[in-house]
C-alpha cells in the first residue's frame, strides 16, 4: 500500500472543517465576542504581559464539556492534533497552544470571586430564548449528585449549626395567629435552632455525604437545575450532597421567577407544604406525583379519616370525632380522639396501639396547599405533562452524565463547581441549539437534535 506522508500541500484550516462539524454550526450560532466586556473588569489593559484572550479560555473549556474530556491537561493536548479546535480557536496549523494550566491560574488570579461564568450561561439561555428554542411556560425541575473529588474516607465528625428555614419567620407568625384562634397561647420565645453531627469531608468540606441505598456513601455535591419542554438547562443551584431538594428549591426558584412559568414539574421530594404554599401563591400550578399514605401494616390510613372545615376536626371511620388538641411549633395542628370515646365496636386496633386509645392526626396550616396540589392532578392533561419528565429533565442529566462529563468533578469547594456547572450546562446549550437552527428547515424536532 502507498502511503505518502511527507508530500506538501496548499491548504487552510478552513478548507479541512465539513460544513456539517457542530463546532462550525456552534460558531454561526454565537458572536464570542460578548465576553469581552464582561471580562473588561477583570484585565489590565497596559500592565503586565499580553494574555491569553479570553475568548479562547472560554472556548477551550467549552471544547473540554462538549466533548466531555476529563481534564484539561487532555484537552490542550487533543487541540494539538485536532484541526476542528484549531479552528474553533482561531489557530493556524503552527500556533502553539497555551499550557494546560493557564486556566487554572486564570481562575486564580481572575475569575475567582466573580460571577463571569454565571454571566456567560445566562447570555446562552437569552440566546435560546431569543431564537424561539426555549418554551418557559412549563418547566420541569429535579436534583441529581456530582460525585466531589474527595476520599470519603478522610473525613471527621462534627456539630454543626442547624438552618434557620426561610420561611421560619411567616411559618411562626402564622402558628401563633392559628393558636390564638383556638384560644392557645402564642409562642412568645424563638429558641434557637440546635446543632446537628454531620460528617464533613476534610478533602473538601464543602461537599455533603451523600447516602443512597444500604451500601453507597459518598461526598457529592447536590445540583438543583430547571429545564423547559425542549431540555435546555434555564437555571441551576448548587448544594452540598447531604442537603435535600426541598431545603435547598427556594436558591432555585428564585433563579426561575423571570421566565415567568405557568406550571412546575416535579418529583416527590419537593412535595411540602411550604414549596406548595410558596407556587400557588406565585401563581405557578405545581405538577406532582401521587403518594402513597403513609400507615403502618393494618392500620387505617390518613385518607380514611374525614376533615370538617367548618367545625375544625377529622371524623374517623366509626364516626367518632377527633377534636383539635393544640398547634406546635412545626405548624402542625393536631387533632386527638377522647379515650372514653372509643371503646367497644371500634376498629382499636386499626386506629392506634396507644395505651389510652388515644389517636393523634397531624395537619399542616398550609395544608389546604397540599390538598390543590392533588386535586391538579386530576386536570386533564396533567398525568401526560407529568410522564414529560423521563424526556426532559431525567435526559439532561443523563446526557451530562455520559457525554458531558458530569459523573464526578475534579475541582473542589463550591465556587468552583458553581463554575463547571455553568460551563457545562452552556456547552449542552449550545450543541442543542446550534443543531436545531441548522435543521430547524428539516424533519428533525428539537427534541431529538441532543446527539
């Protein structure tokens, strides 16, 4: 066989990219040239040696989560050889590219502290919406783990402040106002909220043990995100992995409010009075799943017993009245039924093991959202809507996890996950809406363009 590999040609580097590569359908689609004056600030303009652009920092990494490449030693490497990045940069076939940790010291001395990158997302998702690629009226919302660069042995066992919620404050005010209603003394004192043992990396202890199953612990990081019909990522929050959905949404949702959305779609774990109550009164309808009351094996179940709004109480299957008792410090009321009450021809043993036949329900003050939430579930529509999520949301980090390299991070403390994060979710963005506009006169819809 002939090979020839030291004959001389005339060629460009525009003549060796197919007009179909997406990073030349990325580069129809975007003018880089918006990051120059949100990087202004943070370059001298006459001191110091010339640096590298910032528009080509910003492209390399976006090589790196486009093709989800593990680290950016690789990818300098692979820009080396690769004509399509050459071109991507503006290099020619002889620029030499910059070392692989010029981006790290980059960070450092630059972007550390600043909101650059969290800039550069948001102009994408304006981007998208500009072009028509997004559809905010529905969103769809869920969490999945990064697993941190930390050895979940090296860790310590500490105590540690607990949350005050944000909503505490109205929650209070709302507890005494219900107490004083029922002729209860409102709660004068706010004790503090206490302390909780956590285990707390020493790698990075801004990372949180996350515990899935009997057997899998590691520290991870918890990454909220929202995505329209479409699967582009609108809007993402950042938590430690031992940190739930529902303590960390309100980061979330706030991030959400200028799209204005009309409905959000969830899974179980945000499924709390507080969360309901704070998308109803938004008016946003919030789309979740059934669950299942939660009774012991035999024992009547919550549904069972009747509540009379009007004469403040629940009325159980025997037609015995449980009457309201008091209102704690969670917001929840509870309702008990009088032991002299219940005795024989009642159904005892189904309704509680209590000593003093004494049966307690709790109800939330913000149940009545609660109680919305489950009627929208049997709007028309809405049990379609909701089997969206497995196409949209669930595909998004699924796609991130395989191609994007979104399984594990090897940066550690938050800010710079926040980082990653932004960046990837922009290059995922990116490749989604440079193939729609490219086959957007085709067949192809843009649910299927997130190759």
């Amino acid at each position: 066989m002939y090979v020839n590999r030291e004959q001389i040609q005339y060629v460009s580097v525009e003549m060796l990219i197919p007009e179909d590569h997406l990073l030349r359908q990325i580069e129809k689609t975007v003018d880089f040239s918006f990051i120059y004056p949100l990087a202004e600030g943070i370059y001298s303009p006459d001191k110091g040696r010339p640096g590298v652009d910032p528009v080509v920092l910003v492209k390399i990494v976006l090589i790196q989560y486009l093709y989800g490449i593990c680290s950016m030693r690789q990818t300098i490497e692979e820009i080396r050889y690769n004509v399509a990045y050459r071109w991507f940069l503006g290099y020619d076939l002889y620029k030499r590219p910059p070392h692989f940790s010029t981006f790290g010291k980059n960070y450092k001395r630059r972007f550390e502290g600043t909101d650059l990158f969290e800039q550069i997302f948001t102009h994408m998702v304006e981007l998208c919406i500009h072009k028509g690629a997004v559809r905010a009226e529905t969103l769809f919302v869920d969490a999945t783990h990064l697993k941190a660069s930390a050895n979940k042995h090296k860790k310590v066992k500490r105590e540690i402040q607990k949350q005050v919620k944000s909503y505490h404050e109205e929650l209070l005010a709302e507890i005494n106002r219900d107490r004083e209603a029922h002729g209860k003394e409102p709660f004068d004192d706010d004790p503090p909220p206490g302390s909780a043992p956590v285990t707390q990396s020493t790698t990075d202890p801004d990372s949180g043990m996350f515990v899935k199953g009997e057997h899998k612990r590691d520290f991870a990081y918890s990454i909220q995100t929202a995505c329209d019909r479409h699967g582009c990522a609108l809007a993402y929050d950042v938590a430690a992995g031992n940190v739930h959905d529902s303590v960390s949404f309100e980061g979330l949702y706030r991030k959400l409010l200028p799209y204005n959305p009309l409905r959000l779609v969830t899974d179980v774990d945000y499924k709390t009075p507080a969360i309901m109550r704070m998308l109803l009164t938004g008016g946003i309808m919030p789309v979740v799943p059934y669950t299942s009351p939660k009774a012991g094996k035999g024992f009547l179940k919550k549904s069972e017993y009747i509540y009379d709004e009007y004469y403040d109480c629940y009325i159980c299957p025997e037609n015995k009245i449980l009457s309201y008792s008091t209102t704690n410090r969670e917001g929840y009321r509870e309702y008990k039924s009088k032991k002299y009450v219940c005795g024989k021809g009642c159904r005892l043993s189904e309704c509680t093991r209590s000593k003093t036949h004494t049966k307690v329900i709790m109800r939330h003050i913000w149940e009545e959202y609660m109680e919305q939430s489950h009627h929208i579930r049997y709007m028309e529509g809405i049990k379609e809507l909701y089997a969206k999520r497995k196409e949209t949301i669930e595909r998004v980090f699924g796609d991130a996890k395989e191609k994007h390299g979104f399984r594990y991070t090897q940066y550690r403390c938050k800010a710079k996950i926040e980082m990653e994060v932004a960046l990837a979710y922009t290059a995922m963005n990116l490749k989604k809406l440079a193939r729609w506009l490219t086959y957007s006169f085709g067949f192809l819809s843009l649910s299927t363009l997130f190759l």
